[in-house]
C-alpha cells in the first residue's frame, strides 16, 4: 500500500526524540526575541530596497545562496509572513533564480520540519490519532505521489500541515522532498513575478504596493494562473460530485 502508516518500531528515549523539536521551539523563541521578524514586511522591503538590491547585485552567487538558507530557517521555524521574502527574492533575483532561490529554500526547510516530526512524534501520534491518519492513508491509496503533487500544486492545505502529515505516514524522506520541489514551482514563479515588478515601480518613483504591481501587463497572466489554481479545488469537489451521482444512477 502505497500510502501505509509504518509499523511501531521500539520507542526512542524521550530526550532523544524531543531534541530535534527542543532546538526548533529555542530557534523561534530566539528568532523572534531578537525583533528581526519584523524586517520581513512590504515595508521593510520598500525601506531597504537600495540596499538589498545593491547587496544582491554585489554578490551574484552569495545572494541567491545566503536568501535561501534565510528561506529554509524560516520554514523550518515556521516564521509568518514568508511571503514576503519569496517577493524578496523576486525583486533583487527576477523571476527565474528568484524561484529557484525560494523553492531550494522552502524544500529544504520543508524536508527538516518533516525529519523532525517523524524523529520525534510519529510513534506518539500513530498510537493517538489512528482513526484521523488512517483517512489520510486511504487518501494516498490512489497514489502517493499524486497526493503528494496535488497538495503542494493547490495550496488548500497550509504549508506548515502539508510538512507534518505526511512524516507520519509511509512517505519517504526524498519522495517528500522532490514532490514539494516540484508541486510549489508554480505557486511560487507567480510571487516572484509580482516581486520583480517591484523593480518597475521603484524606476518610475511609486511606493510598493500590490496593487501597483498588477497594473503591469507582464504580471497580470501569472495572476490569472494563479486564481485559476484556486479555483480547481471547487471544479475538482464538483466533478468528483457528478461522477460518484453518475455512478450511483448506474447502479
């Protein structure tokens, strides 16, 4: 079964499987002590946007590198507002390594939230929510990775949630990682392009905003793909609808 939660295997010491979630919960705690959470904003971005991009223009491989280990801390300590550094990369990197900077960095930090969560808790969570994980498992029995895909390509589920599930069900580590690589490309192409039209609005002296973005042309077909990804949870819901109704009236 593809989708099968993995038998019990002898309990680890409590103070070994808690480590990985002891230096997770520290690293928040640290992260937002320091204030540096606020720095990730529309506003810092439009205060600091000299800077950053002189910085980024300076350091054409260090850039990219340092965004996406800035990228993959934040995902795995689950900081809000993550967006606004894929937009971030956008503007100094375009569209293209702006991408690919953010989703190096949000896979990879998506892979440590999932070691972490199986390390620690799969075996806790197996014994306690059975009935809840055994649903998800007859989900994935139509096929794993195509779960996999379709959860990171229409991002109904939160991010942080599609990181923690799947560590307690029969899901490898590299299938995992190569289902979020691949299924946040498009979502997060369209980010970037709102955040390489930033560049446009700055040369003709406007402040940042998003709605001064989508008054470029080149910005409003990935914005119209990305409603339509929003919409195909609704036409998925309806066509299941019609063909289970179809199937009952055959019966």
């Amino acid at each position: 079964m593809s989708g099968s939660v993995p038998s019990s295997q002898p309990a680890k010491p409590l103070w070994l499987r808690l480590l990985p979630v002891v230096i997770i919960v520290g690293g928040i705690i640290t992260l937002r002590q320091s204030g540096l959470t606020q720095y990730i904003s529309l506003s810092a971005l439009e205060e600091f946007h000299g800077t950053l991009r002189a910085w980024s223009q300076a350091n054409p491989i260090l850039g990219p590198v340092a965004v996406a280990g800035i990228y993959a801390l934040g995902t795995a300590l689950s900081v809000p507002g993550m967006v606004w550094v894929t937009l971030a990369a956008g503007f100094l990197f375009g569209t293209l390594v702006g991408a690919a900077t953010v989703v190096t960095g949000a896979t990879l930090g998506a892979v440590i939230i999932f070691l972490a969560a199986r390390y620690a808790f799969a075996d806790v969570l197996r014994a306690k929510a059975g009935r809840w994980l055994e649903k998800v498992d007859k989900e994935m029995e139509q096929g794993q990775i195509s779960y996999l895909l379709t959860v990171r390509l229409i991002p109904v589920i939160p991010f942080w949630i599609a990181n923690l599930v799947p560590a307690f069900l029969d899901v490898k580590a590299r299938t995992f990682a190569w289902t979020t690589f691949v299924g946040i490309i498009p979502l997060v192409a369209v980010y970037c392009s709102v955040g390489a039209g930033f560049g446009t609005l700055i040369e003709n002296g406007e402040s940042l905003s998003i709605a001064g973005v989508l008054k470029d042309p080149k910005i409003i077909a990935p914005m119209v793909g990305l409603i339509a990804m929003s919409m195909l949870p609704i036409v998925l819901r309806k066509l299941r609808g019609r063909n289970n109704a179809s199937a009952e009236g055959e019966v």
